[in-house]
C-alpha cells in the first residue's frame, strides 16, 4: 500500500536536519516571483518589522491566517505535539493579529482558522474570539465550521470532525456569494414572487446550494489525493481555500497569509490570478511553499501526493509509525505551524 515518501516536518527534528541545507531561504529574507508578483519569506508574524518588510507600503485586501492551534491530537506517538500556557498563546495571537490588521487596506477581509481543545475547555478558541473583541476595526461575520471526513475520539466521547474558520470584515468590503457542487434537490420554500405562487427552485439562480457557514461538501487532504504535500500536517483543502478567495477578493488583488505551511494560499491565489505575500517562521515550510508553486508551474499538479518533495536527500518510506525525537520540543511559538 502506498504511504507518503516522508514523515511529519512538524515533529521529526532529524528529518528538518537533513532537509534544512536545501532551503534557500533563512531567517529574514524574501524570495519575489518574477512572474506573478509573489513573495515568500522566513519571517514571524509576531515583529512588526518582519511585517512590513515583506509588504512595504502596500495593504492587502483579504488575509488567511492559519496560526498553531494550541491543540495536542493524535496518540501517543505525538507527545510532543505540546501545548504552551494560554496566557502565552494569547499573548502570541494578540501580536499577530495586530500586525495583520495594521496591514489591512481599509475594507478588507480577515480569516483565520483555528481549533477547540474538547478536553481542555475547549481552549483556545473562546479564548480567542473573546480577545477578538478588542480590535474595534474588525467586525465579526461568521463561525464557519468545516467537516472533516476523518477524525479523532475514544470509545467515551463523539468522534471530533470539525475545524472552525472564524470571518471577520475590516471597512466594508465587497462579497461575492459562491455556490458549492451539492445539487439543490429540496423542494420547498413558497412564496409569492409578482402575485405568483413560486418555491425554491423556480426563483433560484443556481441548480447548486449556496456555500453556508457549514461546509461538508470539502475533502480533507490525505496522502492518497493530489494536492496532498507530504510532509505537511493538516494542510487546508485547496477547495476551502478557493472558497474563500473567490468570495472575499477580486483578480488582481493581494493577499497575504503569514503562516504559510504547505503553501495552499499562495497555490490557490496563482491559480485564482491573485497576488499573494506569504511566509513561515521556519525555512522549510517557505521552502516547501516556493517548491510547490514551481511543481505546479512544471507539472500543472496541486501536490506530489506520495512523492517526495526533496528528492534531493534519500528518505525512508514513512510507515505512519516514526519514532519522534525528544529533541524535536521546541517552542511552540518558534514553530507556527504544527497544527496550521
């Protein structure tokens, strides 16, 4: 059975050792793309001045955000996917946050994904949305929830399956509503349109459901689809993250994600004929997100699916099973994108 070529970046400190010489990038610079406009950088989101030196003076119209969690899941094979203290994680979000609305044009578009620790209260997204109140620009629009397909629970709890996306407006931007690929089958909803009885089907502009703030019409990435970057833990569907391009910018637009990951945001912003500024505070993740990009420039594919996406360094199969290395605790903060 196939697996993917290579194990968990976020988690193996050996595997980073052995990948971290091929990143071109290190901490502090910029890479720019000389045919789109993109720009990919090893910065944090937290200074302000690693902020403004991949934007300059220019401000965005949408920005995807996709933090750490906070959250520890998995087994005991993921121990060291840890938690810091809530104070500290707030204190981190509150510093991102800020430096990315700073950036905002003046009606512009914030989401960030985020999750709910179910056995620590449900930590730290109420926690969030509460310290979301004090940033007066921004406007909440809605709690979206997306299904995963696969989840994780014991036999004494219901079986997780959510991700939550939070919506937030800056101004008052523009809003294109989107349709999803469910058909619209259910009859109902009558009224009268012109002195007219008419129902649902009849007035509607689309033989498709209209996108809710419940998406369940959205594969969760694994190492059998396309778009999968082995390698890169919960990386966002690129269907989610069209979704939201298409409904919250126009072409031509900048977009900005600074937690760049497995690089679905500036993948899906080349694809959509955005401009996108994105980076990681860790050089392989940047890497990752520069190589994807020329992979589908090359090839036309959204991912390497069980491929390696270093061929350059010989990595053994990874069988689901790695033995993670102590060693690997870093700080959360110094690592964005475990959960991201």
């Amino acid at each position: 059975m196939q697996k993917e070529s290579i194990g968990r970046l976020d988690t193996n400190s050996e595997l980073r050792k052995k990948i971290l010489p091929l990143c071109r990038l290190e901490k502090g610079e910029i890479w720019e793309d000389s045919v789109s406009g993109h720009k990919v950088g090893v910065l944090d989101a937290t200074l302000y001045e690693d902020v403004t030196k991949i934007m300059g003076d220019e401000k965005a119209n949408l920005s995807i955000n996709d933090p750490p969690y906070n959250v520890r899941v998995g087994n005991k094979e993921t121990d060291n996917l840890f938690r810091i203290s809530l104070n500290k994680y707030m204190e981190f979000s509150r510093k991102w946050v800020k430096n990315t609305v700073d950036v905002l044009g003046k009606d512009a578009h914030f989401y960030v994904w985020l999750g709910a620790d179910q056995n620590a209260g449900f930590q730290p997204l109420p926690d969030f949305i509460l310290m979301m109140r004090d940033f007066e620009q921004l406007k909440s629009r809605s709690l979206i929830t997306m299904r995963n397909q696969r989840g994780y629970g014991t036999q004494k709890n219901w079986m997780a399956v959510r991700q939550e996306l939070l919506y937030y407006t800056k101004g008052n931007p523009t809003f294109s509503v989107v349709y999803t690929d469910i058909p619209k089958i259910l009859r109902g909803y009558y009224k009268k349109v012109n002195g007219i009885i008419t129902e649902n089907m009849e007035r509607s502009k689309s033989n498709n459901i209209r996108a809710s703030n419940v998406w369940v019409d959205i594969q969760q990435v694994f190492y059998r689809m396309e778009e999968n970057v082995p390698g890169a833990y919960a990386q966002k569907p690129m269907k989610s993250i069209e979704r939201i391009i298409r409904s919250s910018s126009n072409e031509k637009e900048l977009i900005v994600d600074f937690f760049s990951h497995s690089g679905t945001t500036l993948l899906a912003a080349e694809i959509l004929n955005r401009k996108c500024y994105t980076f990681d505070i860790a050089p392989i993740f940047a890497e990752l997100t520069i190589r994807r990009l020329e992979y589908f420039r090359k090839t036309g594919k959204l991912g390497w699916q069980f491929k390696n996406p270093f061929p350059e360094i010989q990595i053994p199969v990874s069988t689901g099973k790695d033995k993670y290395s102590e060693t690997g605790k870093e700080n959360l903060i110094a690592q964005p994108t475990l959960f991201g």
